[in-house]
C-alpha cells in the first residue's frame, strides 16, 4: 500500500521521506486523491495549498 506524507498529502510509493516536504511522517491510513499536473495554474491546487505536481491524499486518517 502506498504511503502519504502527513505534512504535504504527497503520496509515496517508494522510500520512507516525502520528496517534496523531506518529511518521515508517513501513514498508509489516508483516502481520496487528486493527481496535480500544473501546480501553477491549477485552482484546484490552489485551494488544496499544493505547490508541486504530484499525486496527494485528500483525507489523512493516521
């Protein structure tokens, strides 16, 4: 299962550090995502406060 980062909702799928945030702070426990191709011009991103392209976790559980 993959991880996400508690900090920033980046969702890991390998490794044990968020490679945006460098966070260690990860949990399998999260639901929903939303995959962010343009961080930049997204209002979606905007609104989520995500600043990099990624996949991130809408819901951190644990």
């Amino acid at each position: 299962m993959d991880s996400a980062c508690k900090n920033c909702r980046l969702i890991i799928v390998q490794g044990s550090v968020c490679p945006i945030c460098g966070s260690t702070a990860l949990t399998t426990k999260w639901s929903g995502y939303v995959v962010v191709l343009n961080a930049e011009k997204s209002e979606i991103a905007k609104k989520l406060e995500i600043k990099a392209n990624g996949t991130y976790a809408l819901n951190i559980n644990g």
